[in-house]
C-alpha cells in the first residue's frame, strides 16, 4: 500500500493511493472528489475526468468536474452549492478521510472516507453529511460516480415471478420526464436492464428501489462493480430510490443515496458503497442475457454476490 502526494490534472496537491491492483488519485484543492480509479499495472483511468474543469478553484458556480464526489439529495438548490474551495484532510493506514466545512446558508458539513484494501481493487467509501446548523435539515448523502464514456450498464433486476403463486410487487422503477423508455440505449430485459453510453444522445435517467446489491459497467476491457445496500422499511429520495443512474452524451453516472432524514443540529446521515475494478479481461461473446450472465458469474462470485 502506498499513499504519497502527487499533481493531477493541473492541481498541486493531489494524493495517490495504491496497491498492486488499483490506484486511486484524490484531490485536496477541491471536493470531495475522487478523480481516477484505475486497474495496474498499466490500466486505463474508468473514471470520466472533464478536462475543461480541472486545475481550477474557487468558481462562484458550482463545478461537477468529473470523478466521483458527494452530494445532497433531494436535487434542489442546496444540491449544486459550490464545493470549490480546499478539503482538510486526516491521512489513514489504508486511505483518507475527507472534509468540507460547513457554509452559510445551509450549513452542512460533508465527509467522505475513502479506504483501498490491501489484496484486491476493493474501495470503501463512506459519505456522511452533517447539519451544522440551528434548524432542522432534511436530507440525503448522495453518492455519484461519473464513468468513463462509451461503456454498458449492467443492472440486474429481481428474480422473476409467476403468476398467480407472485401477487405482490417487488421494485420500483422511478423516470422522470426526459427518459424516454422507448430509447434504443436502454435494453429491458428479463434478468438486467442494460443502458449504452453513447456520443450523440439526449440526457435519460432511471431510479430504482434496488435489493440487487451491485451495478457494474463494462468499459475498455475492464469491468467497474458498484455494491451498495439497501435500508428495509426507511424513506429514500424521489419515490423511493436507493440507485439511480443518469447519461448524456458526455458521460454516464452510478448513483447511490442513503435514506432521507430529518436531522436536528448536530445529526449526520450518510451510506457507504464499495468498488471493485476487474481489468484486463475478455469482453462477452454476446450481450444476450444468458451469455451476459454466464460471463459476470465469476466475477460476482468473487465479490461473494451470487
């Protein structure tokens, strides 16, 4: 395990943290926000980093730059508050923990910590939003991690039922009123609904109540796998959504939320997910469904998810 400083992106005060099977880079100069995870030796980064955002500090707007970062949901104003300004920082064994300081008007302080482990690509990461305030605050942590453009999707969906022995329903699918279901990216099949990022479409997004466990994106011969959970019985954001995922033409995002809270001052919510990167692999012969499965068994078993 190596955590040393180093420069990216055209900021200074960067840190790199590795191991013999990944590598991330954090930047301290604005954040939170984790800005490669790549698979050694050689690999590509499978994180979209926007070139046009990057080097830069103190914009009065807020700047989404890529990478993964941390946000508060429900999407509103208090959303998109800048978080342009320098992190403060407490260096770990395995990682880094992560601080933005509260700021008026809302006062909510963000923390993210992010650990690698010392034998796999496996990253933790645990977002905590705290009010700092003197009135109520009702929020969500929010996690997005912005991919790499030119990847698939994978989601996988609960098993199948039969009727009349399945009554009850078993997900919610949440769309909102760009998401055009009818979009040749979006493939709903029985086993995975699968989503294509590609150069020349209009924005979609999907919400789900999710109990799968994981999402992953096969992207450049390397296979990205998100795991998250999933709180039985709390409320989540917009209908009910634990994951939800978004493309445009530029990029495409896993996100995850924690439940929404009502936090006095003082009190933190916050939900942790975890990564793993598998790299230098053969794509599938055939993204049917059975193949698709066949191929990610390994995998998913590895990760302990089958």
């Amino acid at each position: 395990m190596k955590i040393e400083p180093t420069a990216f992106g055209g900021w200074a005060n960067c840190l790199r943290i590795a191991n013999e099977h990944a590598e991330l880079i954090i930047t301290l100069d604005v954040g939170p926000r984790v800005l490669c995870y790549s698979h050694l030796p050689g690999g590509k980064n499978v994180l979209k980093a926007s070139a046009e955002e990057l080097g830069k500090v103190g914009e009065a707007e807020f700047a989404a730059r890529g990478g993964h970062r941390i946000w508060l949901a429900p999407e509103n104003e208090r959303t998109y508050f800048p978080d342009n300004s320098p992190v403060t920082h407490e260096l770990l064994s395995n990682g880094v923990r992560l601080e933005n300081p509260a700021q008026a008007p809302w006062q909510i302080k963000k923390e993210l910590k992010i650990t690698l482990a010392a034998e796999t690509s496996e990253v933790t990461l645990e977002h905590r939003a705290t009010n700092a305030g003197t009135e109520p605050a009702t929020l969500a942590t929010w996690g997005i991690t912005v991919m790499e453009p030119g990847g698939l999707e994978i989601i996988p969906r609960p098993p199948f039922g039969e009727h009349p022995r399945d009554l009850l329903p078993n997900s919610i699918q949440v769309l909102w009123p760009y998401t055009d279901t009818a979009d040749d990216r979006w493939r709903w099949g029985r086993e995975f609904i699968t989503l294509r990022q590609t150069p020349h479409s209009s924005p979609t997004k999907l919400g789900l109540m999710h109990r799968m466990k994981w999402v992953g994106y096969l992207t450049r011969h390397a296979l990205f796998i998100k795991t998250f959970g999933y709180e039985e019985g709390a409320t989540y954001p917009d209908f009910g959504c634990n994951f939800e995922t978004f493309t445009s033409a530029q990029m495409l995002e896993i996100e995850t939320l924690s439940p929404l809270r009502t936090l006095a001052p003082g009190e933190s919510v916050g939900h942790t997910e975890s990564w793993r990167l598998f790299g230098s692999i053969p794509e599938p012969h055939s993204l049917k469904e059975d193949a698709l499965a066949d191929w990610l068994e390994p995998f998913l078993s590895k990760m302990g998810l089958l």
